[in-house]
C-alpha cells in the first residue's frame, strides 16, 4: 500500500484487471458489497430510474438482498417463478411476468448453479429488456465455455467471506464488456464525483479497500482448485445418497455448478434436520422466507408462484464448504441412510 493509499488504490485496480480477465470480460469495478453490486450495475445501465416505477424481474429464492438492491436503485421487484430441477429463473416464467413496466431482468445464479442464460437472454432480447446477473453465488462457473459474469449487460459479485471467492470483510464488484458503464459505476461508488471531484450524479460511498484487494488477489489464484474441491464433495454426496428419498442437485453440465451450497429436497425436511441435529450435524435452509412474501416486498398484484412455494417447503442444505473433509461428508451421508433405513 505504498503512499499510505488505503482504499481504491494499486491493489484495487489489480484486483478489478484480474477479476475481469478471469471472467472473461474487458472491465471490472470493485465496490464495498455485493448489494451495490447490483444496485450501481442497474443505474449506470440506465434501465431504472426513481419515482418512474420501473420494474425489474428476478427470483423469490434467494437472498432478500437482490430485492434490496431493485429498491436501492429505484425500481420495483417482481417476481417469477422458478425452475423445478435448478432453483433458477424460469425462462417461461419471466415472459409471463413482463409488463409495459419492466426494464430489466436479474437472474440469480443460484446455490452456485448457473441459470438458463441462453434462454433468459433470448427472451430479454426480444422484450427489450436489460439483464444483469446476480453471480454472487457462482465465483468460476460456467457454461458454454463462458464464465459467470460474462453472459449480460453486467454482473454482480459478492466477496463476503463464505464465498466461493471470500474477502476477510465485506465486498463485491460490477463486470462487464461495456466500459462506459463500469466508468460509470466507478463513479456513483465514489460519491458521483468524476475524476475532477466536481458532483455530477446521486452517488453511494461504495468503495473496495486495499486489504481487501490484496487478500481477494492472493484468494483468487486457487480459486479453481479449490471449486474442484467442493465438486469432489459434492460427487461423495451423489454416490453415497442416490436412489434414496432425498432430491440430489441437478446441474445442467459438471462446469455450471461451482456448489456454494449443497441444497436438496426432502419430503420430511424437518424429521431429517432434527435426526442430523441430534447426530451433531449442522444444516441450513437457503431460503426459508420467498422474498415475495416478506412484507418489504409483497405487492397485492403478484402471482402465486407454486414452484418456488412448494420448493420452500423441501429444501435442505447439507453441510458443503471449503473446510469440509471427504470423511465428514461421508459420514453425513451416512447418518442421511440411517435416516432412510
């Protein structure tokens, strides 16, 4: 940190040329969150505007925080309905979401799962729309040879620290191949000042520190590796647990998945957490609450989305992350066949 310049500085800049080149795109724009990710991605896009009521599609399985970035921006969430097999945006699903209203889609990269992109894109395409991706679960996924960041107008990361790709702090990052519109988000992360500090935009105080960068800069080169190793724990889960009553994750190709999460279903979801439990096994449920039923985010015109609601009931996170060993996950999905037996 030479010069004593502790926040957008060299690391800063290194990091933003390395993420963007491991991605696949010409610019990346670190910024203090996954959240402003998406929020400064969705203005300097220009899809949404405040007090214009416009609307933006995404998911109601995941984090409240991509609705919460909608909002930050000054657009209206909607949602669609989800794919059965993948957790993801439902292509169907979002053409029947659209209205004279809708500006922009945010497909979520889910559970480390990439969406149907190709699809998403066709139908975003033909409506118009802007899409961005929301890949703060997907660090290193890919399909079609195309990485998670690289498949629409922009993408949002997040580098909270039990991501795939995780700072020591909080943090995130805009990509894209349109270098005006990462010059913009450099510039509504700093306030809206220019490089002249004179104010010309509403801004945000968003901005990626040197620590962070460098930590983030050491991180990323065993990122893959480290990947493959959350696939090999994911394979053990597969052999030890297929055929039983338990849902495995599907993935679209062994590439699109990266397993941030470990998500199944079960039709008797709690009797198997409360028998893990009592066997001194941790799990989660990701994501407990549809977004489109917290009252944040409820709008009396929104459809029922029976996918999703009935999802919500099943799904299960089994332990998966990047301290787990072979044999703690073996002997999950051992106490998972005592369960089933």
């Amino acid at each position: 940190m030479a010069g004593r310049v502790f926040i957008l500085g060299r690391e800063v800049e290194a990091f933003e040329e390395e993420w963007a080149r491991f991605c696949g795109v010409r610019r990346a724009a670190g910024v203090n969150s996954g959240t402003d990710a998406l929020t400064l991605a969705l203005i300097a896009s220009g899809a949404v505007h405040k007090g214009r009521r416009d609307e933006v599609i995404t998911s109601p399985l995941t984090a409240a925080y991509t609705a919460l970035a909608i909002l930050n921006a000054g657009g209206v969430p909607v949602f669609a309905d989800i794919d059965a097999q993948t957790y993801t945006l439902d292509p169907p699903a979002l053409e029947r979401a659209i209205t004279p209203r809708t500006r922009a889609v945010i497909p979520v990269h889910l559970y480390g799962q990439m969406a149907d992109m190709r699809a998403l894109s066709e139908v975003a395409a033909h409506r118009g729309l802007t899409v961005i991706e929301d890949a703060s679960q997907a660090h290193g996924a890919s399909v079609g040879g195309k990485r998670a960041g690289a498949h629409a107008h922009a993408a949002a990361f997040s580098f909270y620290p039990t991501k795939n790709l995780g700072a020591c702090g909080d943090g995130g990052a805009v990509t894209s191949d349109d270098a005006a519109l990462i010059e913009r988000v450099k510039t509504l992360r700093q306030g809206g000042h220019a490089a002249a500090f004179g104010t010309g935009v509403e801004g945000r105080n968003s901005r990626l520190d040197e620590m962070q960068a460098a930590l983030l800069r050491v991180k990323l080169q065993y990122l893959e590796k480290w990947n493959e190793q959350r696939r090999g724990l994911a394979r053990i889960y597969g052999e030890m647990l297929r055929g039983t009553t338990l849902k495995l994750p599907s993935t679209r190709a062994p590439e699109a998945h990266v397993y941030h999460l470990y998500v199944t279903q079960h039709p008797q979801r709690d009797r198997l957490r409360s028998h893990l439990a009592a066997h001194g096994i941790e799990t989660l449920i990701h994501y407990p609450f549809l977004i489109h039923q917290q009252p944040l985010f409820q709008r009396p015109e929104q459809d029922a989305l029976p996918v999703a609601e009935d999802l919500a009931r099943k799904i299960l996170s089994l332990p998966l992350h990047s301290h787990l060993t072979e044999e703690e996950t073996r002997e999950v999905a051992a106490k998972i066949l005592l369960f089933e037996a």
